[in-house]
C-alpha cells in the first residue's frame, strides 16, 4: 500500500475549488496538497509544497517563476491556472523546461461580456446621489434612438470577450465598430467580413490606437495585461477621447494609468468610467484616486464570478492539471 501511495503524483492545489473539489479529492491516483486557508495562497508555503510534484493548479496572484520550478523539482510536469490570463507565469522557462500550461479560455466569454455592457451601462450614468431635475442628472445614452447620433463602439483588444459584448451591443442599436488589435496580431479581413455580415453593421473597421481613442464613444479595454500593454491607456490616449464618452475596463488594470483615468474624469476629458480591475488591485482603499472620483463605477475584478463560469474554469483547470499529470489530452493547453 505504501508503494502505491508513494507512486501517486502529487498536485499541489492553491485554492479550495468549492463545489468542483470532489472532481479531484474521489480520486485514488493521485495525491492532492490543498492550501488549507480561504485566502490567497501562502508563497511560502508553495514552494514548501511544491517540491515533488507533478502538477500545481494556480491563479492570477501566484507568479509561477524560476523560483516555483526550482522549489518543485525535475517532476514537474504541469502548471494549470484557474484564469484566462496567464500573465503571471513564465512562458517561456516553461517551454525551455518542457512544463505544459493549462488555462480557462472561453467558459467564461459570456459572463465577461455580461459585466462590460453593464460597466457600461453604469458608467454613463454615475451620479452619486439621488436628485431628479429635467436635464441635471442626465448621460449620453448608449442605445440608438431615432434622433441620436450614430454611436461607434471601440475596442482596444478584439478577441473572444471583445466579440461577444459587440454581440450583445447590437440589440442595442449599434452600428459601427472600430478595433485596435495587438501589434502582433495579424489583420484578419476575412473574420471582420462575416462579423459585419452577421451584426449587418455599416462598418467594422481595424484602426490605430488614434482613431480608436478619437472616435470611439464607449471603449472597452478588453487586451491582455503584461508589458506590451502597460498603460497603453495614458494621459495622451485619454486626451484623444470624446468628451461624452466612456472607458470600460475588464481585462487588466495595468493597461490604463489610474492617476491619468483620474484626472481624464476630474478634467472631464472624458464622461465615465467603468472598472472591473485597477492597477495595483486588490490593495485598493478609499485613497485611490478612482475610488474617490465620483464619475467611476468600480467593481472588484468579478466579471467571471457567476456560478456557472466559476464552475466551468475550475472543472477546466482541473481537466488541464489531470491531463497534465498523466500525458494525455489537456482540453485548453497554451502554445496548442
Ligand atoms: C481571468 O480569468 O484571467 C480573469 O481575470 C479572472 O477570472
């Protein structure tokens, strides 16, 4: 028995996974080390953990690194992040050490741009206190009523999250998209065709970071965070904005300066904002300058934080860690 034991792989789990636990804990061929404590995972006590195992699954605040590999050992086989973002992990060392990445793209798309419209529908309409008088509380509107403007969305980052909240923003009258993708990213004439097609838009259009910031009235920052995109979202991009229109974060607070968000909203360069994440989160108190700016509606980085996503990415990431362990087939597998 006790070689058995011995030949289970051992997993090293950073968070309690709630309801998705039993998909790893009825299991008998593998050894699971769980983070005892319902708080973020201990660094210490990580790379205390690590050592021997053949798979840890990780989240966005635990940097998998040199240090992480070297505390683990040569079995490492597998990192799995719970995330769509994987930022906080090394890429590249993986690949030199031949650590296969899992993460948890698409389950939640939908929840995501469920949040962004609402962002933006809060953003518009940011008055902090109630009062009603004919046009003192009033916002630019972002559905298409007969007498309004022609309204252009604006997408800085145009993947997965970015289509879906398009998709949901054409019942609302929208007609005209402009997108600037990642300077990597090839143009992709084909997939703007159908997309056109299919919302029966009057223009979808590829532009530079300019344009996007001059005609966009909502914008939504919906690009990966990392030092590409590092306040790509500063004082000169805001200065560009619309006077009434509004930026809607949900992808990573690196890409927007906060100390330029704030004075862009004090300024009224641009109407509102609406936040998902912030620079420097989750250590945001009541002196940060988006909390006290009245014309931002912040909420704490849960645009995933359904029940059905939450259960979806864990039910991923566990699939990833497993399929890791074991050499086989991990369902999302980064550099597939
Ligand atoms: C992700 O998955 O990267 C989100 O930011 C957290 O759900």
């Amino acid at each position: 028995v006790s070689h058995l034991s011995n030949a289970r792989p051992k997993v090293v789990i950073c968070r309690d996974l709630g309801p998705a636990m039993p998909l790893l804990m009825e299991r008998t061929d593998i050894e699971v080390v769980l983070w005892p404590e319902d708080r973020g995972c201990d660094r210490a006590w990580l790379l205390k953990n690590i050592k021997g195992a053949a798979g840890a699954l990780v989240l966005l605040p635990d940097p998998i690194n040199e240090e992480v590999l070297q505390a683990a050992g040569p079995d490492l086989r597998v990192i799995s992040t719970m995330s769509v973002g994987y930022e906080h992990i090394d890429l590249p060392l993986m690949a030199q050490r031949n650590i296969r990445v899992g993460y948890t793209p698409d389950v939640l798309t939908e929840a995501v741009a469920d949040l962004c419209v609402m962002l933006a529908l809060m953003a518009v309409m940011t008055w902090p206190k109630y009062a009603w008088s004919p046009f003192t509380f009033c916002g630019p509107q972002i559905s298409t009523m007969a007498s309004s403007p022609t309204r252009t969305v604006g997408f800085l980052g145009f993947g997965r999250i970015a289509q879906s909240t398009l998709t949901r923003l054409v019942a609302f009258g929208v007609t005209h998209c402009i997108y600037s993708g990642s300077a990597t990213s090839a143009p992709n004439p084909a997939r703007d065709a159908a997309l056109q097609a299919k919302h029966k838009l009057a223009a979808l259009e590829r532009v530079d970071l300019n344009r996007l910031a001059s005609e966009s009235d909502v914008l939504f920052v919906l690009t990966p965070g990392g030092k590409d995109t590092y306040h790509l979202v500063d004082a000169a991009f805001l200065q560009k904005m619309k006077p009434m229109s509004v930026l809607v974060n949900a992808s990573r607070g690196t890409v927007v300066d906060s100390d330029a968000l704030a004075t862009a909203l004090r300024e009224k360069w641009i109407w509102g904002a609406g936040l998902d994440v912030v620079e420097g989160e989750p250590k945001i108190n009541g002196d940060h300058p988006l909390v006290r700016e009245p014309k931002c509606v912040m909420v704490p980085h849960i645009a995933s934080a359904t029940f059905e996503t939450r259960m979806a990415m864990a039910t991923r990431a566990i699939e990833n860690l497993l399929g890791g362990v074991f050499g086989t087939e991990m369902p999302a597998e980064l550099g597939d």
